[in-house]
C-alpha cells in the first residue's frame, strides 16, 4: 500500500481531514449539529438504556453480536435474534481481532470479560458496562490474543519488537484475573530480514485444549505451543510454492471437531489459505494448499469454520467477498459477494449465523450458515472491523451516547486504547 494513504486507510480514526491536508478538526456547522443530535442522544438515554442481561450467569441471556467500529472508537450491539441494532455507544478503544473463537459462550453475565487487542496490548472489558476489567501493556503495537476453551487462559501473541508469548489469568472469579501466569521471548530465533524475531501473529486453539497455534510471518513457520507448560513442542517450517519468496503466514483458525486447521497466508500478490490435519494436535501436517487458481479469493486474510466443521469461510478482503472452502474434498466451491471490503467475522453464540462486518460500507453481512448465502444487511458505526457475541447486552447511559453521537460526527474525543491495526493492515502490516 502507498503511503500516501496510510494515514486515512490503516488509521482511519486520525481525521481524514488531516490525511488530506486539513487540521483535522471539526467545522462549526458540524459541532452545531452535533449538538442537536447529542441533545437528543441524551434524552433517549435517559429514558431508553439498554439493560445488562441479568440471568445470573447461563445462556438465557439475549444472543448478542459486539462489533468495534474503527473510525469513531464505538461499538455496535447486534440482537442476533432479530438482526436488528439495539444501540452504538461510544467505548474509547476499539479492536480488530477481539478473542471470539471460544469466548461467545462463555459471555453470559455482566462481569464476564471481553478480550480486545488494543494499542500496545491487550485489555478486558465487562460484558455488561463495556468498563475497563484488567490490561497488559505488552510493548508491541501489534497483538492477538485468544481465550482457552476452559476459560481459565489468555493466551497472547504480541509481534515486534517484543516477539514474545504471554499467558493471562482469564478468570474474572479469579483473585489474579488479568495477571500473566507465564511468558516466552521468542527473539533469539530471529527473522527474515531486519526483524529481530519470528513474528508471532494470530492465536487459535485446538478445541480439546493444551495446544495453540501460531503463524509466524516473518520466519515462515506455523508453531505449536503447549499452554499448560508454556513450552513450544513443534515449530514446522513451510515452503513458499510458485514463484514466491515466502510464504508469511499469519493468521489461523482450528476446526471445532479438532480435524483441520487453515492458515491464511500472505504469500505472493494474491495471497494463499493452506489446510493442515491436526487429527495428531502436535504435529499438524499440511494437505493443501489454495491458490488463486483455485478460484480463492484475493488477501486471505482471516477465517471462521462451520458448526459442521465441513465447511470454512475465509475473508478476502481484495475481492470483496468472502471465499468458501468444502474441507472434506478441500477445494473451493464458491465465493459470497460483500459488496465491499471484510477482514473477519464472527459466529452468533449458536453458530448458526456468521456476522461479517463490511469496513468500506459502515454495514454487517449476515450469513446463514444452512442456506450459504448473505440473508441480512445491518448498519452499525464507521469503519466497522473486529467483532465477537455473547448472551450480554452492555447497559448505555445518556454519557455514552452522548459521546457516541459526537464521535459518529466527527468529534475527536480524547481517549486510548485503540488498535494499531484499524484498517487494511492486518498480521502483514509493518510497524
């Protein structure tokens, strides 16, 4: 990407006004409208709030899908039920990749945390108050992190210059909730080039628990981690095919019956998905590897898997579309058009529905799941990116929709914790 627009692509939430030449700041009509508009928002607040769930900890809570809108540092509350807004409210951080692969069924009372990967680490919030819970100042600006199918675990990749793993107490009944329970500097392996390190990057964990994998791009090699001992057991390398100098991988994600894992590659100029057998969850073995002559689609970038574990849905943001994988003959038998540019999605808590939020349209995609087709279009904030679900509603208060509607209109709200990667960057984005 050019780096005459970096700054209004990959940090969407500096003002675009600065990317163009501007101050950056907000005229005096806008601030008169948005006077208008927040006067409103904090009538209805007052009124109108949105309720935590209140069900004392089961699933009879509400299903609902959070998506963290980059642009305005808010976050939208999906009714999956119904596919329709409850609210946006202003939450001062946002996250690309929020923890959403075991984590949804595990959201179901107020004090239950969201994982989020913010700058320079990572932070929980509650459920209920979107309120800050716990945060790890990992000294990268390039995090993922991923909640153990048990719960009792965060397990965190934090990229350069750190190159380090780290594991978090993700118990938020636990005394050291937010604490790190172990660490593993991974510096002394190096990396291609002038990285100083092998560039850990996503996190996914097998679904029968004790194994994480992890994709290095800058050393080429998919690792697995024992996060019980916090010991590296496997680290396999992985050979670039075609005319490709690396392979880079960079993000993954493990079926639920624990049979396959994908590996979104940024190999080449069109990008390339490797499907590997973790039937043997220590020693995964690469079957195949997709390609644009395999009819996927360009920048695979992330991925989420069916219920059935038969089907996978990689996001291929250059296309506009999302990529659909059969993993029994593992090949591609089709590609869903978005009308526009996704990065991730996620499932609904019953993996029925997968929400994708669109970047470029400021919408999410419903796809069900039965019928393999988009059955829903939902408007939600600017610059939607990362998203994960729950049986929680978060409560809004007059304060925060106030601040919602200021930033929704263009008012830079002071604040932090906001992802380094907000835009086209992903794994692959150099800090």
């Amino acid at each position: 990407m050019s780096d005459d627009t970096a700054d209004s692509v990959l940090y969407p939430n500096r003002r675009g006004d600065k990317a163009e030449g501007g101050s950056g700041g907000v005229s005096r009509r806008t601030l008169l409208a948005g006077s208008a508009a927040a006067g409103a928002a904090a009538t209805a607040g007052c009124s109108g709030s949105t309720p935590g769930s209140g069900d004392g900890g089961d699933e009879s809570g509400p299903p609902t899908v959070y998506v963290f809108n980059t642009g305005d540092m808010t976050v939208s509350v999906i009714d999956a039920a119904a596919d329709e807004l409850v609210t946006t409210t202003f939450l001062g951080a946002t996250a690309s990749f929020p923890s959403n692969q075991f984590l949804p069924g595990m959201l179901t009372g107020d004090d239950d945390a969201m994982w989020l990967n913010v700058e320079q680490g990572v932070q929980a919030v509650t459920a209920g108050s979107l309120s800050e819970a716990a945060s790890l100042d990992t000294g990268s600006g390039a995090n993922w992190q991923e909640v153990t199918p048990d719960g009792e675990h965060l397990v965190v990749s934090a990229r350069e210059p750190t190159h380090t793993q780290y594991r978090l107490d993700a118990d938020p009944a636990s005394e050291s909730f937010g604490e790190v329970t172990a660490e593993l500097d991974r510096t002394d392996e190096g990396g291609r080039g002038d990285n100083n390190g092998p560039g850990p990057c996503d996190i996914s964990i097998h679904p029968d628990g004790q194994y994480a994998y992890i994709p290095d791009i800058f050393a080429d090699t998919l690792t697995v981690l024992d996060y019980e001992s916090f010991e590296i057991v496997n680290q396999v390398p992985v050979d670039p095919v075609g005319d490709a100098d690396n392979v880079s991988p960079w993000m993954d994600t493990v079926a639920w019956d624990g049979e396959t894992l994908l590996v979104e590659n940024n190999e080449g100029d069109h990008g390339t998905e490797s499907v590997w057998d973790t039937s043997d969850p220590a020693n995964p073995e690469e079957v195949t590897r997709l390609t644009a002559d395999d009819n996927l689609g360009a920048l695979p970038l992330t991925s989420e898997i069916g219920p059935d574990s038969e089907t996978a849905y990689v996001f291929t943001p250059n296309s506009q579309d999302v990529t659909v994988i059969d993993l029994t003959a593992n090949e591609v038998t089709g590609r869903i058009d978005l009308g526009g540019k996704a990065f991730v999605g996620t499932w609904d808590p019953a993996r029925k529905k997968l929400y994708v939020p669109v970047q470029t349209s400021d919408e999410v995609k419903v796809i069900d799941h039965a019928e393999g087709e988009v059955v829903g279009t939902i408007s939600v904030g600017s610059k939607p990116y990362g998203a994960t679900a729950g049986f929680v509603r978060p409560e809004t208060d007059a304060s925060s929709n106030l601040l919602a509607s200021l930033a929704t209109l263009g008012v830079e709200i002071p604040g932090g914790g906001t992802t380094y990667c907000i835009g086209e960057c992903a794994c692959g984005h150099q800090l």
